[in-house]
C-alpha cells in the first residue's frame, strides 16, 4: 500500500468521526428554531431527535454484517448518495414525519461512517501505533464539536435558515466522497476474505472490554449532561460559569486526546488503562463532594483530561485480543458504547426524579469505579492467559 493512500484513507477516518460529532453537537444549538419551524414544544422536538441515535445504533449493530457483502467503498459512496437525499430532504420538507425519516438515514450514515472509520484504522496500523491513531481520530469527534456550534451560531446571527448547518455538515461527507473514489481498499478485501475463512476466537476480555465500554459511556454522560443542572440547583451557581464547566471539560478532553496519542506508545496499555480510570474516578468523586467552585473548575478540567483516552483504549485493548481484528469485534465495542448513549436519559431522568442530582452523580461515579475494577480484572487475566 503506498503512503498516498494510507493517508487517503487516514483522513477518511478522521472525517468520519467529524461528521458524527457535528450532527451530534449542533442538535443542541439548533432545536429551537427547528422546534419553532415545526411548531412543536422543545420536549417534543428533542424525542425526534433520538430517530438520529436510533440510526447510529442500528448502522453500528448491521455493519458487521453488512461489510461481508458490500465492499467498503461501496458503502462510502452509496453513504454520499443518501447523506444528499437526507439534506434535501431536510431542507425541502414541511413534515414532521419525513424530518424524523431523515434524521435517522443520516444517524444510518454516519453509524455505518464511524465503523468504517474505526475499522480502516485498527487495519492499517498496529499496536501503539494504532491506539495513537484512534485517539487522534477520536479527537476530530470533539474538534467537530467544538467547531461547528461557532458556524452554526454564526449562521444563526446572520438569520440564516437553521437547515444550512446540515448543509454545511454534509460538505464534510463530500470531503469523504472525494477521498473514497480516489483510494484503494484492496487491502480491506483480503482482511475480510480471511476473516470470513478463518474463524474467529474471542477470549473473555472481549466482553469485560465490552462492558467496560457500556458503563464508561453511561457514567460520563450521565454525570456531564446533569452537572449544569447540579450547579445551578445544588451549588447555586449562576448559568453563565454552570456552561463554562461544560466548555472546560471537553476542551480538555480533546486535548487529553491529542496529548495521549503522542505518550501512549510509550505505555503499557492496560496499565495505562487502569492508571487513567483510577484518575477519572476519584477526580468524579473530588468534584462531586467540593463546594467550592474554582476548584470544581480545575477538577472538572483534570476529569475531562485523564479521561479522554479511556475509550479509545479500550477498542484498541479490544482490536488487540486478536491476531487480525474482524469488523464484528470492533462493531462489537461501539456498538455497546453507543447502547451506553442511547440508555443515558433512560436511566437517569427517573433517578432524578427519585433520588436527585447528587444521588445521580454518584451513580456515575459508581459506574466509573466499576470500570476501574473490570481494568484491574483484564489486565490479570491477560496475565493469566499469558502463563497458560
């Protein structure tokens, strides 16, 4: 494989986590005046919304499948061709219904994008390297994030329509279009054509990692999306520093991304591993019991830090239980980590309701201390595999 084409591809995979974060980021900005042009409430409007998650769970669940009958660039390019209907349908339709249909083609594309992209990764490079490359591409998720709420904002200032932000999210995927039809996925055709021939052994690991990946997802979301709520409410503090806690954690966290995709290959992952859900479970629990708000803020900037690379690292610790890493195994781990996103509100709106904000911090503390404990058990029974 020549470099031309290992970067082609590279950027594929760094474009396509961009195009996941922004259509998930900008919902936020955007739901107001969608929810004005539709003439529903906010409540209502944000249901419609979990049609794009929908999407995203079922693309990430089918596409282990799906990469054994259509070809990765295949899947690429028809992903353009539907990414185009769904903006022209968003931008033409007066429905409610069809915006719903749209949404979940676009959570389709951009589940199936973000499996391609992970998978093209963990294939093209190995061992450090490749945990170093699925931080760096984990980071453009958070770039995206944080660059296309200034767009959409702008857009906004200007009293331009809302939907030319899904305009401009779809530029993204024309980006990847273009790197599609002028790279070669040869290799790509091999590594599935032995995956299919030889089967494929997953030791116990794999379903701890798993696990792993669920409660991470679950405890961080959970414990981000309340902590404005908990501030304002518990702590009394007013909503412009509430928002700049927010800001400061996934700042840090894409540059705790960048900074340990340069250090990991230095490390041992699996001590790393534990090392970093040490860190993020008693920097939680430091914020969570501080009443002071100055040093919630350099806690909540340390967490997003520490905790930045916890799940990458556990898709490559997944990738490396295996000699050549099948599509199934990496789908396998995003797929539990997007059912962790999916079960976020499920769970804790009625502990909320029941136990309230603190108790419900605390939850995801719990869930970030589990994760802890299963880092501790995969190391010493990779240990353990290693003696037999």
């Amino acid at each position: 494989m020549t470099n031309i084409n290992r970067i082609g591809l590279t950027w594929i995979s760094f474009l396509s986590y961009a195009f996941t974060g922004a259509l998930v980021v900008v919902t936020g900005m955007i739901m107001g005046n969608i929810s004005n042009y539709f003439h529903l409430s906010i409540s209502q409007m944000s249901n419609i919304f979990t049609f794009l998650n929908a999407g995203i769970l079922v693309s990430i669940f089918i596409n282990s499948w799906l990469i054994e009958i259509i070809s990765l660039k295949k899947q690429l390019i028809f992903s353009f061709i539907l990414t185009i209907i769904a903006v022209i349908g968003i931008v033409l339709c007066n429905s409610i219904f069809l915006f719903s249909i749209n949404m979940f083609i676009l959570g389709l594309v951009s589940g199936i994008t973000m499996s391609i992209g992970t998978f093209i990764i963990t294939h093209l490079y190995s061992g450090s390297k490749r945990g170093s490359l699925l931080l760096l591409t984990d980071s453009f998720f958070s770039m995206s994030g944080m660059i296309f709420p200034i767009v959409t904002a702008y857009l906004l200032e200007k009293k331009i329509i809302w939907y030319w932000s899904y305009i401009c999210i779809g530029a993204i995927y024309l980006l990847i279009f273009l790197l599609t039809i002028n790279s070669s996925f040869e290799k790509f055709k091999t590594n599935t054509k032995n995956s299919k021939e030889t089967k494929e052994k997953w030791n116990f690991n794999v379903f701890l990692l798993s696990i792993s990946a669920l409660l991470y997802i679950l405890g961080q979301l959970g414990f981000i999306s309340w902590v404005p709520q908990y501030a304002t409410e518990i702590m009394n503090i007013d909503i412009k520093k509430t928002g700049s806690l927010v800001s400061g954690f996934w700042m840090s966290y894409m540059l705790g991304m960048w900074f340990f995709s340069f250090i990991i290959k230095f490390f041992n992952l699996y001590r790393m591993f534990i090392f970093l859900t040490s860190m993020s479970t008693i920097l939680m629990y430091c914020f969570i019991k501080s009443e002071n708000f100055l040093n919630q803020q350099y806690i909540i900037i340390s967490l997003g830090f520490f905790s930045s690379a916890i799940y990458t690292i556990i898709i490559t610790l997944a990738s490396l239980q295996t000699k050549h890493p099948s599509p199934k195994l990496i789908n396998l781990i995003l797929l539990f980590g997007t059912i962790g996103t999916f079960l976020t509100f499920i769970i804790t709106s009625p502990i909320v309701e029941a136990k309230g904000l603190y108790v419900t911090l605390i939850s995801s503390n719990i869930l970030y201390g589990i994760v802890f404990f299963l880092s501790i058990l995969i190391y010493f029974n990779k240990k353990y595999e290693r003696v037999i």
